[in-house]
C-alpha cells in the first residue's frame, strides 16, 4: 500500500498525511503551541517546557508511629522560609493500611478548608505530582504560626494499627 489517504474519494477532498507499514495507515501529526498564532514543534522551535524552573526546592518529611485502626493525624511540612511563597510540588504518603488524604494549607497554623482528598492502599505508595505549582501555594506570613502544609491522614482499616508517613515536596519564590 502506498503512504497517505485520499479522504472524500470522488469528491475532491483533502489527502490525509499517513506511513504505511504494510499492516495500517499510521497518522502523521505535526505539534505545535501557541494561543493565538501556532509555532510548529521542530528543533529550532522546541516545546516550551522549563524542567529546570525550581527556584528553591524544600522537602520535610513527617511520620506518626502507630496511627490506631480508623484513627486520624495531621501531618505537617516545615515552615516556609521568611519573605516566600511556598508552591507545593508533589506528596508521598505511605503505610500499611490504606490510608484517606486530605491536603490543607496552613497559616499562621490556622488550617484551611481541605484542598484535595486522596486515597493509598495498604503497603503502596502514593506520589501525586501537581498539574502546576500554581494549585497549592502558602504565602509566608510574620505572624506567630507554622506556614506551610497539612495531610490530614485517616487509617481506614477497621483492627490494624499502622505507622504514617509524608514527604512534602515544595518550591519556595
């Protein structure tokens, strides 16, 4: 078979750009970014993707040993540095029994109204990455108080207790 597709056989219409293999048409798609006008993805015009725009990576981790059977414990980051935003980048919760998440923020150790719920089976690990450090941000504040962030963790097994344990993943700007 040859290479590419006449769409609208008889009537004209437009050739679809395709590679044959011998088995099926394959699509051939050009990318391309842009609001208003769109660039074409090629070498000289890569993606606009910034992997290194991280200005000051933090981490904490925080842990309860032995979170009794349907029992809940807040979980909290370090404090977030003098004169910053803190801008979450991802969590890691771990334990034995599965777990309920519930992500808050802090201020001045004033938590917020829950932001996210996740949920972990039992001896896995959930790492959720954010779609953006724009979604969960805690400003700095002088006031007497931790800054920073909150998992409020549930054991949802019914006779087994557990140790807990998050890591925090944050950019400070």
């Amino acid at each position: 078979m040859a290479d590419n597709l006449q769409l609208n056989v008889g009537t004209g219409g437009g050739v679809l750009k395709t590679q044959d293999d011998g088995t099926a048409h394959w699509q051939q798609v050009v990318a391309a970014f842009g609001e208003t006008s769109l660039t074409t993805v090629e070498k000289s015009a890569p993606l606009p993707v910034d992997a290194t725009s991280i200005t000051a990576a933090k981490t904490s981790l925080a842990t309860s040993a032995a979170l009794a059977a349907t029992s809940s414990v807040d979980l909290d980051s370090s404090q977030i540095s003098v004169g910053t935003t803190g801008k979450l980048i991802a969590l890691m919760v771990t334990s034995s029994v599965p777990l309920k998440i519930v992500l808050k923020t802090l201020l001045n150790a004033a938590e917020s109204a829950d932001k996210a719920v996740f949920f972990a089976a039992a001896a896995n690990n959930l790492l959720f990455i954010m779609p953006s450090k724009e979604f969960f941000t805690q400003v700095y504040d002088a006031g007497a108080g931790l800054d920073g962030f909150r998992v409020t963790i549930t054991n949802l097994d019914g006779s087994a207790a557990s140790d807990v344990y998050c890591t925090f993943f944050w950019d400070e700007v």
